[in-house]
C-alpha cells in the first residue's frame, strides 16, 4: 500500500498516523520536513533523518522524503529513501531553475520494489525519462508543483511501470499502461501500491543509470 503524507508535519504524522502504516507499506512524505540541513544530520544536531530510518526500521517499511537539503553551501530539491532502518540514498533534481543543480537521479533497490524518483522540472526531459525505463523501476515517484496528468501517464507506458505523482494540491497512481488507477486530494491518502514487469526498454546505450541498494 502506498501512504502519500503531504502538508502534515513529521511529528503529527508520528503523533497521529504511525499506527496505520502496515508492514511492507511504501510512505511517501511531501510537505512533512521542508528543508533538511546535512551539515546538522551528519554532526547529529538534528535527528529528521534519523527518525525517518528508526520508523521504516520499526514497522519494517519503506519511505521516502521528499524536501530542500542543504548539503555543503548548496541547497537542492531531493528526495531520501529509506527501507527498513537503512537510507538507501538521495535522488536530486538535476534541471532545477530555482535551487542548485543537483547530480543524481536514482533509481533504489527496495522491499518494496524497485523505485524511481523524479522531481519538478526534470519531469520535461525525456532524456531523463531514457534514463530511468534502462533502470527497469517498477514504480517511478515524481514530485512535482502541479498536476500534470498527461505527463505522468505517458512516463508509466514508457518506463514500463507503475507511476505515483504527488504535488501539492493533488496525488495519484497510474498503471504501466497510463491509466489513473485512484487519485486523491486528502493530506493522507492510501492509493494502491502497483508492481510491473520490471522489463526494461533500451531506449539508447548512450545514457548513464544508477541503481542503489541498501
């Protein structure tokens, strides 16, 4: 099952929703920390990330953070996954206009499956799309400002794949053939969690993919 919390903080998700999540569960968080400062995780003056690996640790789920980190003098739109008690990585977004370009798209081995991460306008490049599908995700996450349901629906029939948009107003997952399959407004919606094929597509050999494992 997928559990996408947007707008809620991380404590009143702790405070009032931990008790839903299940095992095997995929939480997406949008909204839930608005920046996360490295430099203060690594020398444990802050414990955000911490608390997001202990809880997938605890209820032997997966996660994943989508947020602003501030990493050296830079800050980037990314998101963290985590899978039970392990961070598995950090995503960026890598044609940011209004952050610092960040140097990783990711695609991560999880319980959950494999899950691949795009956020904001990244979204527009199909050469970014070429990448991913030569991943073989079976789910791709996209973070993104607004709904762009045709967009969304054209990457899961490319890639292959499940698809899970989340932006602010709106979420939702599509099929590997395109189809909405539910969407939500809510803060906390439960849509269903889609496992594809995995079967990749060599779109080119001139593209550069990254799989982490935990």
């Amino acid at each position: 099952m997928l559990r996408v919390v947007k707008n809620i903080s991380l404590n009143s998700f702790m405070l009032g929703y931990l008790p839903a999540v299940r095992e095997k569960d995929l939480i997406i968080f949008s909204g839930a920390v608005k920046k996360v400062d490295m430099n203060r995780e690594l020398k444990g003056e802050d414990d955000k990330l911490m608390r997001i690996s202990s809880m997938t640790g605890d209820k032997e789920c997966c996660a994943v953070l989508h947020a602003d980190f501030i990493a050296g003098n830079g800050c980037f739109n990314s998101a963290l996954a985590a899978d039970k008690g392990v961070i598995a990585g950090v995503s960026d977004e890598i044609n940011s206009a209004t952050r610092d370009k960040g140097g990783a798209l990711r695609c991560f081995e999880l319980s959950c499956g494999r899950v691949g991460i795009i956020l904001g306008e990244d979204l527009f490049y199909p050469e970014l799309w070429a990448r991913m599908a030569l991943c073989a995700p079976s789910l791709v996450i996209c973070f993104s400002p607004s709904y762009r349901a045709g967009l969304y629906s054209a990457l899961a029939q490319l890639c292959d794949c499940g698809v899970c948009a989340v932006s602010p107003e709106r979420c939702g997952v599509y099929s590997d053939g395109g189809a909405l399959i539910k969407s939500s407004f809510e803060d906390f919606a439960f849509l269903p969690l889609p496992q594809s094929r995995r079967r990749a597509r060599v779109l080119t050999r001139k593209v550069r993919t990254s799989i982490e494992r935990p």
